[in-house]
C-alpha cells in the first residue's frame, strides 16, 4: 500500500471540483434566468441569440416608426377633411350668391365670408406640421415632398406618402375666386350672380382634387397600419425565438441543480473515505 500520494483521494477531488463548478453554472443560469450567461455556456446559440436580440430591437423601433407615421398621416387626412368643409361651404355661398334673390350688400357680405374661408384654407396648409414637418405643402409656392418610412430592418422596407400635395389656395385653383371676392368685381347684383356660377365648377374641380390628395394619404395609413400589425407579429416570433435559444428552462435547470448537489455530497463522502483507507497502513506498523 502507497500513502505518499493517496490517488483515490486525489480522484475524487478532481471529480468534486468539477460538481463543484457545475453546481456554480447551474446557480448561475438558476439566479439569472438565462441558459446563456458567456460565449462558453453555448457559442452557436449566443450567436443566434444575438442576433435575433437586434432583430428583435430593430423591429421594435420599425414598429415605432410606424405608429408615428400613422399619426402623420391621421393629421394630413383630418387637415384636409377640414379644407373639404370648407369648400363645401364656399360652394354653399356661391349658390346663395348666384340666384336673383340676393342683394347687392347680401353679395358684398358673402364676399366677405368667402375671402375669409379661402384664408382658412391657407392657414391650414401652413400649420399642418408633424415634427416640423409641412404636409399639405413644401412652401407656400411648392408641393409636399415625398415621405419615406423605414418600416422594417432592410433599405428596401420603406413606405412612401408621395409628393404631390399642394392644398392651399394656389395648389387647389381657389386663388382666382378669392381675387374676385375681395375685389371689386361683386358691386352689382348681376356681375355678382354672374362670378359666383363662374366659380361653381372650379370648386368641385378644387374638391376633386382635394379628394384625390386624401385618397392617397388614406391608401399610404392603410399600408401603415398594416405593417404595423405584422412587424408586431414578427416582434413577437423573434423574441419567442430568442427565448428558446437564450432563457433557462427552470424545471429542467432545477433538476439538474439538485442531482449536482447530491453528486457533490456523495464526492465529499468519497473523499472522506479515500482520506480513511490510508489509516489503514498503521495496522501494518502494529
């Protein structure tokens, strides 16, 4: 028998320190809810992981974007609902102007109102902004420009709200009639019937116009809106994958845990034992 270098002992140390280290990483994952805590719990997975993590977070700031582009374009299309109250009104007093039965101060006070419904229609196109923004118009003498929306992770996941919208009273063909209005073309009652059923065409043509505006602005919310939903979705397929790769499955982690344990007092016991069976040389110096 060799006491000088007691191997069992030294076995069943190394076998404890090994309990001992994967009793460490299980409480680890168990205090931190992660399967994966460093590059060599699983280097694949941490990979995958991490990159499902950013597109995950790209997607988020996506659907972000997309709320807030929902928003812009909830603003355009009520700003021009608005402008189309207005011209409806405007055609409302052209009527009322154009029949025999209106007088000639009647005439001057609807010119009045008509000038000043026109002026709304410019006040409204200079104030729809988002975010500093102009909507219905790039500048008083230009259209909107075109709007893109990153709605996705790739340079190809833009949706766009073309350029085009001119809704003031240059852009929707008004500025004439306003000229007439606070001009002074409407001083008898024949010349003022005579401007006002000029005018009536030009007013649906102007609504026309307005219309189409909307129609685009309504068609680009709903393209939106629909991303929107499925960015959501893929938010959540993308975390839900994640989680499979990166989180602990604590019932799995927790049995692990307990069998490390009992492992580890069964090496403590070997080592005890080990330590004992050299004693038993003394017998042979008895």
């Amino acid at each position: 028998m060799r006491i000088n270098t007691n191997v069992s002992s030294l076995i069943a140390q190394e076998a404890n320190q090994n309990t001992n280290s994967r009793i460490g990483s299980s409480l680890e994952k168990l205090s931190t809810g992660l399967r994966i805590n460093k590059a060599s719990d699983d280097a694949s997975g941490l990979a995958i992981a991490d990159k499902l993590r950013t597109e995950a977070n790209g997607l988020q700031q996506a659907l972000s974007n997309g709320n807030s582009a929902v928003s812009l374009t909830q603003i355009t299309d009520k700003a021009m609902a608005e402008q189309s109250n207005i011209l409806d009104v405007i055609k409302q007093k052209l009527i009322q102007q154009a029949t025999a039965t209106t007088s000639v101060d009647g005439a001057k006070s609807i010119a009045k109102d008509i000038s000043k419904l026109i002026d709304q229609i410019d006040n409204i196109s200079d104030t729809t902004t988002y975010n500093g923004q102009m909507l219905l118009q790039q500048s008083a003498a230009g259209t909107s420009l075109e709007l893109k929306f990153q709605m996705g992770t790739s340079t190809a996941n833009t949706i766009s709200l073309k350029a085009g919208i001119f809704s003031n009273q240059s852009g929707l063909g008004v500025s004439t009639l306003y000229d007439s209005a606070v001009g002074a073309g409407w001083t008898t009652a024949t010349s003022a019937q005579d401007s006002a059923r000029s005018f009536l065409a030009g007013i649906d043509s102007a609504l026309t116009t307005l219309n189409g505006w909307r129609a685009d602005v309504g068609s680009t919310q709903n393209q939106l809106e629909s991303s929107v939903r499925n960015i959501m979705t893929q938010v959540t397929n993308t975390k839900a994958a994640e989680s499979v790769i990166r989180d602990v499955d604590y019932a799995s982690e927790s049995a692990n845990f307990n069998r490390q344990n009992i492992i580890a007092q069964a090496g403590t016991y070997a080592i005890s034992q080990a330590n004992a069976a050299s004693q038993n040389v003394l017998r042979l110096l008895q």
